[in-house]
C-alpha cells in the first residue's frame, strides 16, 4: 500500500502539470493531447518492436538505399497514405472514428471527426490526414525493404503505378476539358487593357 501512496505523491505534480499545459495549449478547444501522446507511444513500440525484429533476425542495415528505390518508395508512400486517408474504398476503416462530408475532389471524400477529444478524435485525425500517415506507411516501407526489398519493391511498385495512373488520369480529363484548345485571344488583350 506504501508503493501505491508514494506513487500517487510524486504523480500528483505531474499530473497537475499535464493538465495547465492542456488548458493553456487547447485554449477551451477539444484536442486529444493524451490520445495524441498514445499514439506517438504507439508509434514509438512498433517502430521499437520492429528494429528488435530486424536486429535479432541478423539483417544488415543497407550502407545506402539507391536513389531509384528511395524515389520508388516515396512515391508509393505519397500513394498509400492518400488512399488509406481519402479514399471512398478505404471508408469502412475511417467510418467507426470519422463521418462522411461530402465528395472532396477527383475520386476523394471529405471527412470530419466524430468525436472530440480523446481516443476516437486522435484516430480520426491520424486516419484523415495523409501527411500525418505518411510518417506510419513510410516507416513501414522503409522496415520492409530492409527485411523483404523484393516484396517490398513490387508493392511499392503498385502504389507507385496507381500514383502515375492519377497522374495521367488528371491530364487526360484537362485536355477532354479543353486544356489544349487554342486560346482567342480575348484573355491576353483583357490583360493588358488592365
């Protein structure tokens, strides 16, 4: 019981810290600093868990990744973050900590967190953003090639295939929408007149 008590003791300061920094930082708005913290603890485990992995199952480390895997891997890392972020397919994995806006661009959607504060808005957030989860695909990646470069490469490969497909998919409806007709004229004397 004295273990207990004398854990409360010490705690106690810092939990009275935690909470000014929260209220000072959150200014009266809902943030899920605790949940955030969670899943940088969460992030920091996995990456942990998988060095030990790496490191036990007597891999070198490559001396340096050759330019064309570390392109090859960016862009797919663009890529899969993307769709697991805004794709409509890729729904049912934002749907339990998100709701539906609207369609949001070329093939995307727009979502915004169901509930704030705490764990869900944490998730929600993560799963929303494809900057924030291009840190986790990245990272994924990147253990990938160093245990699995083959298997790693390929599906780099798709996501990276997918991500020039969009590209294409993008010129080819702007010439369809005129992009490459012939201009009058009229916008270029409209701007000099001005």
């Amino acid at each position: 019981m004295a273990i207990a008590d004398e854990v409360q003791r010490i705690g106690a300061p810092v939990r009275r810290w935690a909470r000014t920094q929260k209220r000072e930082y959150t200014n009266g708005e809902a943030r899920p600093l605790g949940a955030d913290l969670g899943a940088m603890g969460v992030y920091l485990g996995l990456v942990s868990a998988a060095a030990t992995a790496v490191r036990a199952s007597g891999k070198e480390l490559p001396e340096r990744i050759p330019f064309g895997d570390a392109a090859l891997l960016t862009v797919a890392t663009f890529r899969l973050a993307r769709r697991i972020a805004k794709d409509p397919v890729t729904a049912p994995v934002r749907a339990p900590f998100v709701r539906f806006e609207g369609p949001s661009g070329h093939a995307e959607v727009a979502e915004e967190v169901r509930e704030h504060g705490g764990v869900k808005h944490a998730v929600g957030e993560l799963l929303t953003c494809p900057f924030c989860l291009a840190q986790w695909v990245g990272t994924g990646f990147v253990f990938g090639y160093v245990t699995a470069p083959k298997a790693t490469r390929l599906a780099a490969l798709t996501m990276t295939m997918v991500a020039g497909s969009d590209v294409l998919q993008f010129v080819y409806d702007a010439i369809q929408n005129g992009a490459l007709a012939p201009s009058t004229g009229d916008e270029e004397s409209a701007g000099v007149d001005a």
